[in-house]
C-alpha cells in the first residue's frame, strides 16, 4: 500500500512539475514571442540572437554586448506577453499586435504595447532582430554625412 501511494505523489508531482515548468501558449507565433522575450530575460543573448529573423544589420557579439548594455528587460510569468492578437498573416510573415510587461530604469513605461512582425523561417516563426532593438531601446545609429554646397563662378 505505501509503495502505491509513493508512486501516486510521484506521478502527480512530475505531472504538476510539467505542466507549471515552461508556459505553453496555443498559437506558434506567441509561443516564438514568448520564448523569445524569455531568452532577453535570462540573459541567454547568444541563443535570443540565433532565434531571431532579419539579423544581416548587426554581428551576434555587437547585440550581445547592446543587449547586456540595455536599462529595460521583459519582466517575468504572466506579465510578461499579454494582449496577443494576429493582425494579419501571409505563408512566411505575420503581423501580430502584444502588450508586453516591461521593466528596468526609471522613467520607463511598465508596458509597451505594439505591432510586432514574426517571420516564418527553419520551420518555425521568429521574432525580428529590429522589434527586439526597438523595445531594448536600441537605435539606429545614424550616420552624420556633411553635405557641402560648391559653388560654381
């Protein structure tokens, strides 16, 4: 009897452990921002910069090193994705809109809520490098061309 009852709390316990361990989500495209906004938490910059879409405007060790430099980071569990809708979706692109918890510095919003565009690529979808520099607060550095006039006698 007690053997029975040993393996029937082993069975719940590995069976609640699953269920509570990593958050499912129904559609691939939330589950890819999902992942995505958890690897930018734990800091896991080399495999985020794997995971995303449309990475040719930057080298994997420049994002890593922008990413750990950033003053705002995906907050945690439910917070963290809320509000996800599919705006529109084509064979390899959607548009997806998400509110996402956010947290860092003072002075920045607790949640950002916008339009984000998920590639489908290597059989799943990914998040664009680009949605992820916008929300870490990292710009694009412009360049500073000076134009000269000639003038001509």
């Amino acid at each position: 009897m007690s053997r029975l009852f040993v393996l029937f709390l082993l069975v719940i316990t590995f069976a609640f452990t699953s269920i509570c361990s990593a958050e499912q989500r129904n559609d691939p495209r939330e589950q890819a921002m999902s992942d995505s906004l958890d690897l930018w938490r734990e800091g896991r910059f080399e495999l985020l910069y794997d995971s995303l879409s449309h990475r040719s405007g930057m080298t994997r060790e420049r994002f890593v090193q922008n990413m750990k430099d950033a003053e705002i980071k995906p907050v945690c569990c439910f917070n963290k994705l809320t509000a996800f809708r599919l705006i529109s979706e084509k064979r390899t692109t959607a548009k997806v809109f998400a509110k996402l918890g956010m947290e860092g510095s003072p002075g920045i919003d607790e949640s950002q809520s916008r339009e984000f565009t998920l590639d489908h690529e290597e059989g799943r979808w990914k998040v664009r490098l680009a949605d992820i520099k916008g929300l870490a607060g990292l710009k694009k550095k412009k360049s500073h061309v000076t134009r000269v006039k000639k003038y001509y006698h």
